[in-house]
C-alpha cells in the first residue's frame, strides 16, 4: 500500500464510519516508532505507522484509521478531542476504535528480555541491582560514597 491508497481508505472509512469527509492529508511516515499512527493539530493532516500495516495487517491499520479520525472530526468541531475527553470516548466507542493498538512482534521480544545489571561499591562491597546502567563517573554508593564497579550483567534471553 502507498501514499495514495492509504489517503482513498482514510476518505472511505471516514465517510462510512463517521459520516463526514475527510478533507486533508494521509500518509505514512516511517519515522514513527511508540505509536500506530498520530494526528496532527496544526496541518491536520494524519500519520501512519507503515509497520503496522506490515506486520499485524489491514484490520490493525483500519482501527488506528478511526483512532486518528476521532482526534480529527472531534478537533475540527471544537469538541474534546484528547484521550480524557468524554466526546473523544464516546466517539470511539461508537465507531468501534481501539483505545491503543497492539503491540508489534518486535517490541514483545524487546520487553520480554529482561536483563539486570549487578554493581558493587569498591569500599564496602554493598551489591546493587538495577534494570538500567548507572554512569559509575558520576554516581557514587549510597552508604559510604565509595565508587561504583559493574560486576556483570544477567540476562534472561
């Protein structure tokens, strides 16, 4: 699917769906990453997560459509349009959207390695535990100040 076939599937589900036209802008940009798609306030214009469409197919792709084109419609007609707004949820329940859309295969993998990184102070040998790295330079032991060493790293791929 390109530019063009995305912007003509916008314009129909918008009109099925919502019953109103969908009178700007629709196409992918591979420089999203956390989210299926995002719409935006200034241009109006809506953007797609390609990935999506790659790895979880048409069906993923339509319910981020009507995501998107709840922000929209509701934002064009000076009604609440953000995630906490009753309209926005009231829309989105009408239109059967998804409140998130799923995960991609990759970022599963990616969250279920979970790795822990062991550090141990070099004065009084207390050991720490921690899920992110510590920039040793800068961070000292908490009980004596003693200098930091990172003693290995444990994960559970």
């Amino acid at each position: 699917m390109n530019n063009e076939e995305l912007q003509a599937l916008v314009v129909k589900i918008s009109l099925e769906d919502f019953g109103k036209p969908f009178r700007h802008q629709a196409s992918f940009n591979q420089r999203l990453r956390t989210t299926g798609g995002r719409y935006l306030l200034h241009t109006h214009n809506i953007e797609i997560n390609k990935k999506y469409l790659e790895q979880l197919g048409e069906q993923e792709l339509k319910g981020i459509i009507r995501h998107e084109l709840c922000h929209y419609h509701l934002h064009l007609e000076g009604k609440g349009y953000q995630h906490r707004d009753r309209d926005f949820r009231e829309l989105m329940s009408k239109v059967k959207a998804p409140r998130f859309c799923s995960m991609l295969p990759e970022q599963k993998q990616r969250r279920q390695i979970k790795r822990i990184l062991v550090y141990h102070c070099t004065n009084c040998h207390l050991v720490y535990h921690r899920k992110k790295a510590i920039n040793t330079s800068r961070y000292v032991c908490g009980k004596c100040r003693g200098k930091l060493k990172l003693v290995k790293e444990l994960t559970n791929s």
